[in-house]
C-alpha cells in the first residue's frame, strides 16, 4: 500500500461524515444555531388580510391557522430548532422568512387550505363566514397545542378543535357540523415543492390504490389515505387516519394539484400527518405499520433496529442520553474485532512510514523500469516484514453501514428529555460545549493515528477546524454519540499501538531491502539492515 493510499483513507470517515451530515446535498440548508423553540401560539397578522391569524411553533414546524380553523402555511423544518419567526423589540412579528420561504423551507399546502369543510351549497372555504376569536392554549407537559376555532357559515356551525403534538408531525382534528348536512368534505392539498407526489388510499380489508398525474379515483372506508413525495431527509407526507370509529370515504387528485378531499359524517375524529416523509418520524409516530406507506431499504432496515433497541434499553435506563451512551458503547463492543483489525493495520503503517520514505528517498529520481521494479520489491518485502495487509485498511469502510444508520436514527428521533445541561438532545447544544469536545477528540483521534508522520496530522488536522461547523448543527444526541464512539475508539488504537510496537521490537535484525541495480531472483545482493522503529 502507497503512502498516498492511507492520506486517503484516514480521513476518509471523517469526509464521509461531512457527506452525512450534508446529506449528500438532500438535507437542504444548514440551521441556524441558537437554543431550543419553546412550543406556542403566537397571534399576529400574517397574511395582511383582515384579521389575526394563529401560528403553531415548534421545533419541528410552523403552522399558520386563519380564524375559521384552515390551515394556510404549514411549514416543516429540514433541521430541528431552527428560528424561522423573529419577534422585534416592539413585540410585534416578523414572518418575512416563512412568507418568502427563505433557507429553503417551503410551505407544504402551497397557497391552498387544509382542513378547510365544504359542503354543497352552505358550506364554501372561499364564500364570507363570521368567525369567533380561536381559544388556544399550550400544555407543554402533556406535549399538545390545542386550538379551537368556531364559525358560522349560511345558518351551519362548524366547531373545529386541533390538537398538535409539538415533539412530531401529528395533528388530530375533531369536527362537529351543526344545522347542515349529515357529510361534509375536508381538503387535504399538497405536497408544495412537489410537481407529482404519490396519491393513495387503503381501503379498509383492502389492497393500497394510488393515482399519480392527472386523474381521479374514489376510495371507500380508508385506513388511510396519503399524498407522499419520494422519502428523502428533505421530502415530506401528508396523512390522513380516521379515529374511534369515523368512517371516511376519499376522492383522491393526481398531477401537480394533488388533493385528498375526505368525506365525513358531521361529527368526525380524524389524525393528520403533515411532516417529513422519512422512516424514524414516521416509525415514532405509528405509521410504519400501515400497508403500502413506506418500505424501508437496507440502512432503514438497520435503523429499525436500532431505534427498537434504544427503545428497550430506555424501558431499563429511563433516561435517553443514558441510552445514547449505553447504545455507543454496545455497538463498539460488537464492533472491536472488526475495528481491531483495521487498528492493527493502521499501527504498522504508521510503523513502516519511515522506512517507506527511506526507500522512496533512496530511488528519487531514478525513472528506469528495473529501479522501479526493485522499489516496489522492497516496499513489498517491507509490508510481508512487517505483516501489513493492504486490504485491512479498507476494513474501516464495513462498518459504515450500521453508522450511516445509527446517526440517521439519532439524528430524526424525537426526544422528550434533555441530560445534562442540554435542554433537548433532539436540537444543536445551545452552549456549544458538545462542538468543542468534538473537535477535541477527533483532533486525539487524528494525532494517534498519525503519530509518527507529524506533516500528515498538520495536513488533516484543518479538515476537521471544517467539520467544526458541521457539529454546531449537529443534533445533541447525534454529537454525543460520535464523542464517546471517538474517545473508545482512541482507547482501543493506543492498544492497539503498544502492541504493535511490542511486536515488532526485534524486527531489526530481520528487515532487508535489496540495494539498487541488483534483481532479487539472482544468487548475489547486497543487504542493508533497517533498525525498527524504538518504542
């Protein structure tokens, strides 16, 4: 193995952790950093019409309510925690960055209204009705942002209570119709940045029925119906369950106006999923389960491992950044023999640097084939001396798998605890103590790996001073992970190191190289021996 080849693979997990935690450019713009949204109701003029509006805040969304209940802005953060509404000094609201969609959030019912009733005749989201001021409250405790909306529309009363969960996407709605019709339907539009989402809908005892582009298609008594985009970090869903026993019958809408127009009795119980279409919201939110919604691939398979299995060590611990821990170090411990391996691999190269340079000196500028034959035959006697394997060093790259999954997994669940002075391990550190400690123990990471090649830990120890901005966006439970994962991971190549050294003590009287001009197939060489490196 060249000298060039490890350059390239030791930082390699820290370039592909960088590609992570961009997403591969899927995850859209990067945080703001500041501390954890504190979930409420903030009533202001949003859309410079007559009348307050009511907007939802949250870490995970912001969602804008008029006065009869419809939603018309429901905007989903690509990163937890991220400030999009700004209160000025004189206690007034600025909406600027939600209005104009601005660090790539977008408003997923794209100018139309959810949740709004329509009835023929008498009930019409775009005809005049007189509306009540909403009752809204906050119960941080239980996890609910409930509001109440009532209006009255050509004699009929619509009362309409929402109830948000601030720690995931569902909303559950409860209708009740007075002095109108038996059914009424409610409007489900979107997706907003999506030119065709999926439309479909799973009859109850039945098979899943989609349309997608233009055309329409009645479905019968639903478990649920959903308007999906393809799963992504930045992609999102909307769906649709009936609850305690509310039968409800959709005409689904395909194209670029995708639309679930459900059917139901005037008093209704409905649950809404309006959030990110990805594996662990969904899995945490119940909907993994239903038919047809989302077939999770390898690394989600992997990642419903993983979120079981913190769910069962947190029945134990009671404590997520516990589990967190306990989770870190259980897969360390399944890993050491792969990750001893590759260790191992990486101490002896590091071991024969300098005498790799020796010979790379001792051929410098000698181009001719045989001078280039007998370098190679003396790097190639240097690695068997030495028992270096050029395909132990890509042994780092198994693992990577089960990482890429796990940090997905920490990276979307959503915790209901803090621990220690981190108010939320779903959200950046807010003091930054995690960003520091990171850097720290990579940097250790880095220099036990390139001990004895001071110029390689110069040359790479800037790439993570990069990286550093990444781990202030970094969700808490994400970068507590990666700094105990880091710091076992040092503990085990220093080991690793000394047992090394150890071993190769005595291979001074053993390692040859054989001088220039000579072929090692002829019966007369010239020797030189090459002192080990001393402990």
């Amino acid at each position: 193995m060249t000298n060039s080849t490890q350059k390239l693979l030791l930082p390699l997990s820290a370039v592909l952790g960088a590609a992570l935690l961009s997403g591969c450019a899927q995850t859209g713009p990067l945080p703001t950093f500041g501390k954890a949204i504190t979930p409420e109701w903030i009533v202001a003029d949003f859309d410079a019409q007559p009348g307050d509006e009511y907007i939802a805040t949250s870490n995970l969304q912001d969602v804008v309510f008029n006065a009869r209940g419809e939603v018309i802005g429901w905007y989903v953060k690509s990163y937890a925690g991220t400030p999009y509404i700004k209160k000025k000094a004189d206690g007034t609201y600025d909406f600027g960055a939600l209005q104009n969609q601005k660090g790539g959030i977008v408003n997923m019912v794209a100018g139309r209204k959810a949740f709004a009733v329509q009835a023929a005749d008498v009930l019409d989201p775009a005809g005049p009705a007189q509306t009540q001021p909403a009752q809204v409250k906050t119960d941080l405790a239980a996890n609910r942002q409930d509001a109440v909306f009532r209006y009255t529309q050509n004699g009929v009363q619509v009362t309409k209570t929402v109830t948000l969960h601030p720690r995931n996407f569902k909303v559950d709605v409860r209708t009740e119709v007075k002095n109108g019709p038996e059914q009424v339907n409610m409007l489900f539009p979107g997706l907003g940045k999506a030119d065709n989402p999926r439309v479909q809908a799973v009859p109850v005892g039945g098979q899943p029925a989609s349309v997608q582009g233009s055309g329409t298609l009645s479905v019968q008594n639903i478990q649920y119906a959903a308007l999906q985009e393809n799963p992504s970090q930045i992609a999102h869903a909307l769906i649709v369950r009936p609850q305690q026993g509310t039968r409800v019958d959709v005409q689904l809408t395909g194209g670029p106006q995708g639309l679930v127009t459900a059917v139901l009795p005037a008093t209704s119980n409905i649950e809404v999923y309006g959030g990110k279409n990805e594996l662990i919201h969904l899995y945490q939110s119940g909907y993994t389960e239903m038919p047809g919604l989302f077939k999770p691939n390898f690394f989600g398979q992997i990642s419903l491992l993983i979120v079981k299995l913190m769910e069962s060590l947190y029945k134990v611990i009671g404590n997520w950044g516990l589990v967190i821990m306990a989770l870190t170090v259980l897969l360390r411990l399944v890993m050491w023999p792969l990750m001893q391996a590759q260790g191992r691999t990486t101490a002896r190269m590091q071991m024969i640097q300098p005498l790799q340079k020796e010979i790379q000196e001792k051929y410098k500028g000698k181009t001719d084939p045989e001078s280039q034959r007998a370098m190679q035959m003396e790097m190639a006697q240097l690695m068997r001396d030495y028992q270096v394997n050029p395909a132990g060093c890509f042994s780092t790259l198994l693992p990577f798998p089960v990482l890429i999954a796990l940090w997905s997994t920490v990276r979307n669940f959503e915790f209901d605890s803090g621990f220690l002075w981190l108010p939320d391990l779903a959200i950046p550190d807010p003091f930054y103590i995690l960003a520091v400690l990171y850097l720290i123990v990579n940097l250790g990471q880095l220099y036990v790996m390139t001990r004895k090649t001071p110029e390689m830990f110069r040359q790479q120890a800037i790439i993570y001073l990069v990286f550093l901005y990444f781990a202030l966006t970094f969700p808490a439970g994400v970068t507590l992970y990666i700094i105990l994962s880091t710091i076992i991971g040092i503990v085990q190549q220093v080991i690793i190191n000394k047992q090394v050294e150890k071993e190769t003590a005595s291979l001074g009287q053993t390692v040859q190289k054989v001088a220039p001009g000579t072929r090692p197939a002829t019966k007369t060489t010239v020797t030189k021996t090459i002192d080990a490196p001393k402990k």
